[in-house]
C-alpha cells in the first residue's frame, strides 16, 4: 500500500498561526533570506510568495507591503504593480510547469474564506485537467507531489528570467 503524507496538520489544529498581532504578510518581507520564506519576486509595492498551504502545486499569493484590509485601499501605483505580478507569475508558472489553465482571485473577509484577512493578498493557482481525486472530499486533504523547497527552486529562476524580460 502506499501511503501519502502532507504536512497540513499544522494548518488543521491551528499551530501555524502567527502570534497575536504578528501578520505574516508583513513579517516575510522582513525577512533576509527569500528562499526560507518562499519569497519568489519583490517589487516596489508588492511582492510574490509560495502559500505554504497551498490549494494546488504552484500556488502563489501577490501581497502588498502595506497592510491593508481590502482591494478598494490599494492606491493606483499598488493596483498597477499587483497585475503586472499576476503577469509575471503566470508566466513563470507556465514556462516551468505548464498548467492547464489558472484560478485567480481574493477571499475578501472571513465570510468569503479569508484565512488572513487583515492583509489582503491575491491568488494565483495552478490547474490541471484531472487534477483534483477524491482525497479533498473523503479525507478533507489535497495530495500535492511536490514540496515546497523543490518547488521553489525550479521556480525562482523562472521568475527571475521573466521579470528581466518584462523590465519588472
């Protein structure tokens, strides 16, 4: 028999959330090291991150350094920048994992399934034909085939690639 393991308990028994008054979104930026906060691309405004808990393999988030609540108070320079990130990540995800197609979008308030609601961030991902089982619905678990530090390190490069090809 085989056994499938994802490291999600954490998530599940509530451990992997930050202290009280500690925003994640704003504490990995803050951070030196990008590789041991998944940061992918840094931009002016904004910058990308790997979701640690991710709903599929290549699931990235687009965040804002501001700490904002909702879209509606980003200014236009911070709006801007959020899309060309989503250019930017779409195409370093295809050019290195050729997904089928994408889901893009933001859980505005806990009503909606925002997890961290206090910051807002936007989703970007990945979608295969097939790529959903039955494990999501019996197990309440996504199975992903790939962990997060290879996952990375095949895509930074291509972020980095990309972005010197848009001038970002």
């Amino acid at each position: 028999m085989d056994h499938l393991w994802r490291d999600r308990m954490a998530y599940i028994l509530g451990a992997a959330k930050p202290p009280e008054g500690m925003c994640v979104f704003c504490e990995a930026p803050r951070q030196a090291d990008d590789a041991a906060v998944y940061i992918l691309h840094r931009g002016r405004l904004a910058y990308v991150i790997l979701n640690i808990f991710p709903y599929n393999t290549g699931h990235v988030m687009i965040n804002p350094y501001a700490h904002i609540d909702s879209i509606e108070k980003l200014d236009d320079d911070a709006l801007l920048e959020i899309m060309q990130l989503t250019q930017l990540s779409l195409a370093a995800i295809r050019r290195v994992s050729q997904p089928h197609g994408f889901n893009l979008g933001a859980n505005l308030g806990k009503a909606a399934g925002g997890g961290i609601d206090q910051h807002f961030h936007f989703h970007i991902v990945p979608r295969w034909q097939g790529d959903t089982n039955f494990m999501p619905i019996v197990a309440h678990t996504r199975v992903l085939p790939e962990n997060l530090d290879d996952l990375y390190r095949r895509l930074r490069p291509a972020f980095d690639e990309v972005a010197y090809e848009m001038k970002l």
